[in-house]
C-alpha cells in the first residue's frame, strides 16, 4: 500500500461493537465452573458454515465432537435453537441424542427423550397461542399441534407464494420455498440483488391482506410465520426446564437478538452469556469471528468443563 493506507478506513473488525474476540482468549470460567449448565447454540452460520443450499449444511467436525463431549458432561444441558424445523433439524445437525432442540424459531419444542415437553407451562407458551394449545390439543403429545387459525393462515401463505411459481417459471429462475410446520421460507442466496429484492417484495405483500403473520428476515431468507414464537420463547422454555445456574448462546442472525435479550433479562438469577457469530450489528456482550472460531471455543468449553466437573 502506499501512505494512502494511514487514511484508510478502520478494518471492519475494528470498528465492531462489541469488537471480534479470539475464541482463545473468551473467559469460560462463568460457564465451566457453574453449577449448572445450559449450552444453547444455534445451527446455521453458528455450528454449519452458510450454504448457498440450505439442505447441505453440516456441523463442522470439530463442533460435531466438541457439543458430543459437552452432552455427556454432569449437570451440562446441551440444546439446538433454530429457525429450521426440528424434523429437518434433527437430520442436518444429528444431534446428540440427549440434546434438547428448539426448532421453528422457538415454536416447536423438543425436550428429548424421556421429557414430556406439553406437561410443562413452557411448551404451552411457546406455541404462542397458550389458551388456544391447550384448547386444541387434549392429547398431551399434541402441544406443539398447529391450531385451525395458523392452518388457514398457512394455506392463505401458501396461496400466496403460488403466485411466485408463475413468475419463476417465465423468469427461469430458481424458486427455494421451504415448508415447515409453522412457515414458508423463500431463499434468495445466489440470486442477483434485484431479483432477490423484488422477491421479497411480492413474498412479504401478504402481511396486508392477513393479519396474524409475521415476516421474519434472516441472511437471504424471507419468511412468513403463523406462530408468534421466537427464539427468546425458545431459550425461555429451556431454562424453564433445565433451570441452569449460567447458559450460553451463540447465534449469527437478527432473530437469535430474541434469545440475546432474553438471556440479559434473566441476570442476576441466570448468568447468560451471549456471544454473536459474525460481523452483523448485536446487543450480545461477545462477538467471534465464524463456524470454525465457534468449534474453538466449543472445544475449550468442552475442556474446561470436564476438568471442572471430574474434580
Ligand atoms: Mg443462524
């Protein structure tokens, strides 16, 4: 570079609030020394790097064996929190078998085997619609069933993005809509910017006709939810359950700022720690850099915390 440099801009690392830390120099002792434990961790851009087809995200091995350690620790709760719906999640992430796995952003909730997720007031809050679940569904299995009125505001969705097949096929692009149980997502990643922003346009337009759904944005999704859930429900249900003495989350999109703030709201009883993956604006106190920066501090968590609970 030339003497132009010293006038340069700051790196964008530089200029973050909070800046990037080193996965290697992030204090743990609050986590691994508590008495008990939650680790809630969000799947996409946290645990799997970002793909351009969602169906081919994968844990990165190194998270894979650290959050498999961390499951097996005493008095440690492991649990994925995700936009992706729990069946796809379970598939994508093959979770340890003990983890606890909030799907939908916080509208499906799966305590893992042997809890029964509906006997709790936290399943039924986190359908958002508590009297409405509890209402419809009598079978206690059924606590995270979709009521009549998210069904036709699904097919109302769906009738909705209908529309988009037309325009995809005369366009010749590729249209990615992903059904889960409480949404439809439209993905734009790799799509030229103007096409992905009139996209959004059309998919977003059918919140004036209806009432009752919500847009949710995330990197290169667009989508229509019928649950008013969020990821701060999700994190509330787990710690409803698991009742931990500290928990962390980690999380890189805007709707993980729902599970941030929720952690914030539960100091001084909690000691939550909330740590952002990337580059984006946040209220968490930490930030790090990516997946592989995330596999670091999983294995040192995983380290530290065995050495503190075999001692
Ligand atoms: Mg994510």
């Amino acid at each position: 570079m030339t003497s132009d440099s010293t006038s340069m801009p700051p790196a964008v690392s530089d200029s973050l609030t909070p800046p990037l830390s080193d996965p290697a120099d992030v204090d743990l002792h609050p986590l691994a020394e508590a008495d008990d434990l939650l680790v809630a961790l969000d799947f996409d851009g946290v645990l799997a790097p970002l793909q351009d087809d969602p169906s081919l995200s994968r844990v990165l091995p190194a998270s894979a064996e650290a959050i498999a350690r961390i499951a097996t620790l005493p008095n440690t709760q492991l649990a994925l929190v995700s936009g992706r719906d729990v069946a796809t999640l379970r598939g994508l992430a093959d979770p340890p078998a003990s983890a606890m796995i909030v799907g939908s952003h916080g509208a499906e909730i799966d305590l893992g085997p042997g809890q029964d997720a509906s006997g709790t007031e936290s399943a039924a809050t986190a359908s958002g619609t508590e009297s409405a679940a509890t209402a419809s569904a009598p079978d206690p299995t059924e606590a995270n069933a979709v009521t009549n009125d998210e069904e036709e505001l699904l097919a109302a969705i769906d009738d909705h993005l209908a529309e988009l097949t037309t325009l995809s096929d005369r366009e010749g692009f590729d249209l990615r809509i992903e059904r889960k149980p409480y949404s439809r997502t439209v993905h734009t990643r790799g799509m030229a910017p103007g096409l992905a922003a009139s996209l959004r346009e059309h998919v977003v337009s059918v919140q004036a006709e209806h009432g009752g759904i919500r847009v949710i944005e995330g990197h290169d999704i667009t989508e229509l939810a019928v649950s008013q859930a969020t990821k701060g429900t999700g994190i509330r249900a787990l710690v409803a359950e698991v009742h931990p003495t500290a928990a962390l989350y980690l999380g890189d999109d805007i709707t993980d700022e729902d599970a941030f703030a929720e952690l914030a709201e539960m100091r001084p009883e909690v000691t939550g720690v909330g740590i952002k993956v990337g580059s984006a604006p946040t209220q968490a106190e930490l930030r790090i850099a990516d997946p592989d920066a995330v596999a670091t501090l999983l294995t040192r968590l995983a380290d530290e915390r065995a050495e503190f609970t075999a001692s």
